[in-house]
C-alpha cells in the first residue's frame, strides 16, 4: 500500500483487511483531507487525550474488476466493458479516457478526464447497449484540499431502456475551472450546469447561456465552496448567545 | 430597430426607456391605455411580458417571460431563484440528523418525500439500509403515499383555480385538509415534520392512528369520485386541458421531464416499481400512464395516481406489525425517548430521569449524540424517489465527518420547470397557466 493515499487498486469496501470502524474505510482510496484531534478545540483547550489524534479522510478508492453489483460480474462490469468497446471504436484508449472505476456503496462512478466528457456522454446516450437516455443533472463537490482537482462535477445517468444508473465524475482545478458541457447532448442539464455555475464558479464551456441561475446576476462569489462563509449573526435565547452556526463548535 | 421618440406617451408612472434591444415599457402602476397606445404606435411588434413573480396563477414566486406577438407566445422562459434560501449550504453545518429538518422545508408540499430521500442517502452511506426495522419502512411508505395525496389534491386546487374552477380548488383543499390532519396527528405537525431520521423514525404511530387512517381511506374514495365528476369528465375542463402543454417521450427524455409528465407520453416509468426502495417492490398497485401527452393526461394520470396510493395504504395498514421504528445501533438511533410534556413534545420525564440519575454513561452518550451526531463514512451516495412530481434525487456526499459534506437535491420540479418552453410556445398566452400547472412545479423545491 503506497504510503500518500494514491488508489492503490484495492476497494477498501471490498477488503477483508480493512479497518472497518465508523468513519473508516480501511487505508485505500484517495486522501482528501486529514483530520486532527476529536472535539474541533484547536487551541489547546481539549484536554482529553484526543488532540493528538491524527486520521487520513479517504475517499473510496478504484476498484479492481468484477465491478458486480455483488461480488460477480453484473452489470456494473457490462456497462464497463460496452463503455471501452465504444471508445476503442473511435480510436482512443480507454485508460485514456476513464482514469478510475469506483464501486462503492452498490454504485458505479467512472472518473472521467474532463476533455473526453463529451464524448463519454455521446457515447453513453446513443450506444444502443448503453442507452442512457436521461441525465438526471450535474451537482458539484468541492474539495479545496484535493490539490490539482478542487472541483468535483458529478453526473448521474440514468438508462430506462436497461434500467440502470451510473455516475460520471470530472474534476477540475480551482485556477482552470473549466469543464466542457454536455447540454449538446442532454438538454435537461441546461439549468443544471448553472446552477453549479452559480454555486461553485465552474464553467461549462460549450453551455449556451451560462448565467446565475439562483443568486441574482450581480453576485460575487460562488456560495457552495467550502471557502464562502455560512454567515449569520448570533442569536440570543433565553439570555444565553447563541453564534451563528458556523462560528459553531465543529467535530472533526 | 429604429429608435423613435415617445414623449407624447410619457407618462408619471408608466417609464419608458430606449434600450439596445428596443423601446422598454415600464408598465408598473402605469395608465394603460398610453400605454398601449405607445406600443401600438410603436412599429416595433415584439412585446415582451414578464408574468410573475408574484403572480397568483404562477406557483409562488415564478417569474415566466413571455414574448409575445397578439395572443401567441412566441417565447417564453423561466426566471427562478426567488425562492433560494441555501438550504443545501446550511446542511453543511448541522449534523447529519438535523438534516431532516432542513430537507422537509424545500418542495413543502412534499415534506415526506424529501426527508425519506436524505435519509435513505445517509443510510446507504452508513451501510444500514438493510438495518431499518420493517414498522419504519412500512410507516415511511405510509406516510409518503398520504402525502402524495395531499400533494395531488394542491395540484388539483390550484390547477382548478388557475382556470377559474374555484369550487375544484374548495374540494383540492378540503381533501388536502383531510391528510393534514392525520400528519398532525402523526407528527405532531401539519408541515416540516422532520418525522423521518436517518435509521428509521422519530417516534412510533400514536395511539388511534389506525382508526383515523381507516375512516380517512373510506373518506378520500369517496371524495375521489367528486373529482371525476366535477372535472375529468367536465367538457369545459377538457376543453381547456386536451392537446394543451404537449410534450413527447423524445421530449421528456432529452429535457429531464419526469413523474406524471413522462408517464402522460404512455411510458410507465415508476422508480417505485423500477428502482424499487423502502419495500415498495412488496406493494400491489399499478403505475397508470396515458398516451395524450397533454395537460388532460397528467390530470388523469394524478387521479388514478390517488386511487393507487389509498391501495397502498390500506396495504401498509395491513402490514403494521408492533416493533422497533429506528436501527438498534444506539451509535446512531437518536437516543431521546419523546413524550409529550406540558411545553410540547421533548424528551419524556422519564427518559431524563434515567440518564440523569442512574447512568452517567447513557448521560454522556447522550450527550455526545445530540450535540456532536455521528460520523458517516467517506463516499457518496445518490438515491432517487418517486415523488409526486417525479424523480427527487439525492446525492450525499461525506467526509467522513459528522456533517453533511454536500448535498444536492434534484429536485423534479427544477427539471420539469425546463420544459415550460418547450410546452408553451406557440400556444395561446392562456394555456401557458393550463401548461405550467401540468407540471405542478414548487418552487420551495426548485430554488432550496
């Protein structure tokens, strides 16, 4: 197991060996983030023993096939091989193209380089042993200790034809937060794509008219980064203040 | 576009400003008829109107800009966001638990299909989705079939109202009371429940639930038949619905359309019975469909959906079995005991005394519960309902923390509300109120 965190092929869902304690899935996947103490007193003030306490945050990492769902072949790994067959049809490697494959939580995300999206979303839409038909719209997660891929767009397709949902995640880097837009292909993520616009100052190059869509025009800042404050004043009840919620005690 | 001058028709309240994409008349509070008149002596034909957003006949505060040449819309778009009042930013600092009382406040209308959706999303992210005791699934299914009752009947009222049928909206809202007062007696509340935690439910049915369930099902099928007397077979009321808000499976497909509006295009495509959650693959009901692709489709569609959900609940009625209505794991089974106090519902007497006065540790677990919550595992997780007005999707996203890291909701009104334009132009400016209603959009919902 690699000492930084990279995915290390092995699904700590899937692993035996993992550690699986709450909050834990084991050592594998890819480190987002590192947590420190237990009570979020970051000044001295946690006298419990706790503050030393140092724990890697790990998203699940790539898994290794069968994909499943379940511990065999299934569908998972029937989607993953039409999706490569499609892509070597039209002359491009799919490792080129799909850097991971995470099954977790009896989903399936393909990690997909933000430049080959659109054409993923082609493929995935008009492959007849793909078909899927709708795109249930992007939502954005942004992970400002994730160096080099800050922003995470998150799709979710789904097939009626097979009956079948996956999802599709690309990211981008806070300085270059561009991603292509797929409203060429499904139209439903007009409204979609600016409100992750709106809220997370991705650009989705390609969208016809990408404006706010929830925050009025002149708004600045892109309020669902984890940089943009909560805001709010403290309240006072029952004579006792009350601070805003996120001047609140966190738990790390 | 030729800039011409009308001084003439200036008028103290009714502004008239030359723009870069042609004369902009400002018609707030303004005399009409100079109005009118300066637009009629305008040969600029293009006139643009903005309905909304505090239009009665909008849904809330939707703003719809149409443009308009005589009667015809020849464009029309949305303006939405009024409503947004970053309920997915303020998950973010609350525990996972308080979520519930975040997410009931998005679609209001549909307060149980928004709570179920996070709670499931959390579940599978904590890996306890087969944990939920049955009593919790089979009351979580009881309670969202009630409310896509009490849904339906605010989209027959004020679908009716829009068109002038006021005694259709007295009957929507009398049915809709029916259903609120068993919420009331339920929760304890007739909206924003936060009734469903994640790993099961607040608290179990009070005594008398099942005598008032049995009297309300004999009520509703009772009532639903008024409803097809009174408007499905009302010439008038087909008049104004048939042919009108058309839109096609292609259509549906490619614009995110779903619920009754993709099930009106003769597709029964139900994630109850597609992508079946909380049991529902147990049920016996049928997904009703329609081929019109128009406003009167969705009508139907709704009624017979309202037949189908008081099948269900007679079902769950059937079902309930005395049990647990949380998870047994006491790491996340919200550890207060409720009983109803002179103040309210709180936590009871005799739970405090224990905790108090005989167990330190059951104090601090508490303790650490209530004020800190529990961690769920890193990942994320996307889980999809039917809600009354489609596919209500969810996607969580952990940390690892004992925060909500991200969640997004997919609201079906949010995408159903794209098809307005595709529904609506070309049409009369009067059916763009039948078109919209047909999609019975929310707007708590499509803002958050």
């Amino acid at each position: 197991m690699s000492e930084n965190g990279q995915s290390n092929g092995v699904n700590p869902d899937q692993d035996l060996q993992a550690e699986n304690l709450p909050g834990h899935r084991g050592a594998g996947g890819e480190v987002i983030g590192v947590r420190r103490g237990m009570f979020g007193a970051n000044d001295g003030g946690d006298t419990s023993g706790y503050g030393g306490l140092v724990r890697p945050v790990r998203l699940p990492g790539g898994s290794q096939r069968p994909y499943g769902p379940g511990p065999e072949a299934g569908w998972f790994d029937e989607v993953a091989d039409e999706l490569e067959g499609a892509l070597e049809e039209q002359g491009v490697r799919p490792e080129d193209v799909i850097g991971k494959t995470v099954v977790d939580c009896g989903e399936i995300t393909f990690h997909v380089e933000r430049e080959e999206l659109p054409r993923v979303a082609r493929l995935l839409r008009d492959d007849p042993a793909l078909r899927f038909e709708m795109c249930t719209g992007v939502s954005g997660v942004h992970y400002p200790e994730d160096q080099g891929r800050e922003l995470h767009a998150v799709y979710h397709m789904r097939s009626f034809t097979h009956n079948r949902l996956i999802r599709l995640e690309v990211t981008a880097p806070d300085e270059d937060p561009h991603i292509p837009s797929i409203v060429e292909t499904y139209p439903a993520n007009d409204w979609h794509e600016r409100e992750t616009y709106d809220f997370f100052g991705l650009i989705f190059d390609g969208h016809p008219a990408l404006t706010r869509i929830m925050m009025p025009d002149d708004w600045q800042g892109f309020p669902q980064r984890k940089d943009y404050p909560l805001g709010g004043i403290p309240v006072e009840y029952k004579g006792a203040q009350i601070p805003a919620p996120d001047q609140r005690r966190s738990y790390s | 576009m030729s800039p011409h001058p009308n001084t003439d028709a200036t008028h103290a309240t009714a502004g008239i400003r030359e723009t870069t994409e042609g004369t902009v008349y400002d018609v707030t509070g303004g005399d009409w008829d100079e109005i009118a008149e300066a637009a009629r002596k305008s040969d600029d034909e293009r006139i643009i109107v903005n309905m909304g957003p505090q239009h009665p006949s909008t849904h809330g505060v939707l703003r719809l800009i149409l443009e308009i040449d005589g009667e015809t819309v020849t464009e029309a778009r949305c303006g939405i966001g009024y409503l947004h009042t970053g309920i997915e930013k303020n998950l973010e600092y609350r525990t996972w638990t308080q979520g519930t009382t975040f997410v009931t406040r998005m679609d209001y209308l549909t307060p149980f299909f928004n709570e179920a959706a996070y709670c499931l999303g959390v579940e599978r992210l904590l890996g306890i989705e087969d944990d939920v005791p049955d009593r919790a699934q089979i009351i979580r299914v009881l309670l969202m079939e009630l409310n896509r009752l009490s849904s339906h009947c605010v989209y027959i009222a004020t679908g009716g109202m829009e068109l002038g049928a006021t005694t259709v909206m007295i009957y929507g809202f009398r049915d809709r009371e029916l259903v609120l007062d068993l919420y009331e007696l339920i929760t304890g509340l007739r909206m924003n429940h936060a009734f469903i935690r994640p790993g099961g439910l607040s608290q179990d049915l009070p005594p008398g639930t099942m005598d008032a369930l049995r009297e309300f099902v004999k009520k509703m099928r009772k009532n639903l038949t008024e409803y097809d007397k009174l408007a499905t077979t009302n010439p008038i009321f087909k008049g104004r619905l048939q042919g009108i808000g058309h839109l096609d499976l292609a259509g549906c497909m490619a614009l995110g359309a779903t619920g009754p509006i993709l099930r009106s295009t003769g597709l029964p495509y139900d994630l109850r019975k597609e992508q079946p959650y909380c049991g529902y693959e147990t049920y016996d009901f049928e997904v009703p469909t329609e081929d019109t692709c128009d406003a009167y489709g969705r009508f139907k569609i709704r009624i017979e959906e309202m037949r189908q959900s008081l099948r269900i609940i007679e079902q769950c009625m059937e079902r309930l079995e005395p049990g647990p209505v949380m998870v047994g794991d006491k790491k996340i089974a919200w550890p207060a005991q409720l009983a109803l106090g002179p103040d309210g519902l709180g936590n009871s007497l005799d739970h405090i005394k224990k905790i108090m006065g005989t167990s330190m540790e059951a104090l601090i677990h508490h303790f650490k519960l209530v004020t800190e919550g529990f961690r769920v595992p890193p990942g994320q997780a996307y889980v999809a309902v039917e809600s009354p007005k489609g596919e209500l999707g969810v996607h969580v996203a952990s940390d690892g923390g004992t925060r909500p890291y991200r969640v997004h909701f997919r609201d079906p009104s949010f995408n159903n509300l794209q098809s307005m334009a595709a529904m609506c132009e070309g049409g009369q400016v009067a059916d763009v109120i039948v078109a919209v209603a047909s999609l019975d959009p929310v707007m708590g919902g499509v803002d958050r």
